[in-house]
C-alpha cells in the first residue's frame, strides 16, 4: 500500500532527481541572515550563481562564495559562516512528504552544486534518504554544465528518458535539457524564465508532482 494514488510520474520515469539547494532545501533564507539582510543576500547569492555558472571546471566552492561577497562589497569570512551555519538549512515545508511519497514508486536523488562535503550535510537535511547524491566537486564541474547531470544518470543506470529532474534554478532547464533529461520547474520565488526553453510544467510548490495525472508540455500553467 502506498497511502494514495500513484503519481503520474512514477508511471512515466524510473526515477526523480532534484536540484538540491533551491528545489529541495530553502537556502535562500540561509543566505540572507548570513548577510544581515535580504537585499544584501540576494546580490550575494545572484553573483556567485554568476561565478559558478561560468566556472567552467570545478573551482572550490567556499572559494567562490568568497569571491562573490567580495564582489558585492561584503565583509570578509562570509564564506566560512555560510558554512558554519549550513547544518541550519531546512526543507521547504513540503518536500520531505512528496519525495518520500515518490521514493515508494521510484528511485530519487539529488544534483548539488557545492563541495562533496556540504553536499553530504545538505542532504541530510531533506528528511529523506535519497539514492543518489552528486555535488559539482565530484562531477568535476558545475551545473548546467552536462558531467553533473551525467554523472547522476551513471550512477543510476538510467537513460536520461527514464529520468525527470526538478529544477529549482531556471538554468536547470536548459542543463538538465541539454543531457536529454525532462525537467519540471520548482519556481518558489517566481523568478523570470527569459528566453530559455520552457520546462515540462511549472509550479512554485512541489505537491503537483504526486498529481495522479499525466503532466504533458504546456499542460499545466505556473502555480501561484
């Protein structure tokens, strides 16, 4: 017994992957008290997303964060108390009940992109136990580069049709895309899609996924 229907997903995939530090977890919050104030935070987080996406081969992850506060005018160490305080990011409220719904029907995993160590530490603070972890460190590079999500599907011996990955940021759609991945879109905080392609659905909770109907491209609008 699963405790309710069977998700259109699992019928259609073999497994879920998820972007970890946005679709899974609330790390913008994190980023902002470390800050001192949303405003600061945000700008912080926008540009070491900057840095990272275009890193190109894996740079130390707390060497980024650095270089990114450092850019936006911040104080020095600010790298070293995000990952003092990183065992306080959370869910958000509802992920650890729809991906442990998922894990009965499929396999579930996550693609991170930090260091192996804080990409251990972050996922266990999901409330599920996933079947896969990879972070940029291992992969060797950095989201939406294709190694990371590679590595992912080696991992799980899957082709990347039998794979549905949940982005939390917009540049997952186009990464995990590239690779052949579907890609349902968890936009919590409504950010622009630009000129990307448009995901498989979007919704800025994660309960549509256990929707017992099929989700085709287009077919269900942006949740608010």
């Amino acid at each position: 017994m699963t405790g309710g229907p069977r998700p259109a997903v699992a019928g259609r995939y073999d497994a879920v992957l998820f972007d970890l530090l946005t679709a899974v977890l609330d790390s913008w919050s994190l980023w902002d008290a470390v800050a001192g104030d949303p405003v600061a935070g945000r700008e912080w987080r926008g540009e070491y997303l900057r840095l990272a996406y275009g890193a190109g081969p894996y740079t130390p992850y707390e060497e980024l964060v650095e270089e990114a506060a450092r850019a936006r005018g911040l104080p020095p160490g600010l790298a070293a108390a995000l990952t003092a305080r990183w065992d306080e990011l959370a869910p958000w409220p509802e992920a650890p009940q729809v991906i442990g719904t998922l894990a009965r029907h499929v396999r579930i995993g996550v693609v991170t992109n930090c260091s192996r160590e804080l990409g251990r530490r972050a996922a266990g603070r999901a409330g599920v136990s996933f079947d896969v972890v990879v972070t940029a460190e291992e992969a060797g590079a950095y989201k939406p580069r294709p190694e990371p999500y590679r590595t992912a599907l080696e991992r799980l011996g899957l082709r990347a049709e039998r794979v549905l990955f949940v982005a939390g940021s917009r540049f997952d759609i186009p990464g995990a895309g590239g690779v052949g991945m579907d890609v349902w879109w968890h936009n919590r905080i409504h950010m622009p899609r630009g000129d990307l392609p448009a995901p498989l659905a979007e919704h800025d909770r994660l309960t549509p996924l256990l929707d017992p109907r099929p989700t085709t491209p287009g077919g269900h609008p942006p949740t608010r």
